[in-house]
C-alpha cells in the first residue's frame, strides 16, 4: 500500500499489522478503482478477491 501512495503513515511505521492505517489505505484504493468504473470493487477496507488484483494492477 505505501509504494501506490495509499498509506498514509511514515514508511518505518509499514510493520506487517493490519491496523486502521492499513485498512483506511485498502478503502481509499477500493473507493479509488471503483470510482474508476472500470473496477467495480466492494469498499469494505478488506483485501479479498476483487482488490487483490487492484493492488496488482496499481
């Protein structure tokens, strides 16, 4: 999430915890794509199979 610009923590602060940093980052990049039209993805703030691949292709 930090290398697209999502995260909005410090880079030392990435530790590997799904914390509420993490998840406000999941929902801006789902709310982003599915704004998009192209990729309709559900704003839950969870990485399941309609975000895994936005976060691919990001």
């Amino acid at each position: 999430m930090n290398n697209h610009a999502y995260y909005g923590g410090p880079k030392l602060a990435v530790d590997g915890d799904y914390g509420p940093r993490t998840q406000a980052a999941v929902r801006t990049l789902q709310a982003n794509w599915s704004a998009s039209g192209s990729h309709p993805i559900l704003v839950d703030g969870i990485v399941g199979p309609q975000t895994w691949p936005a976060l691919r292709a990001a």
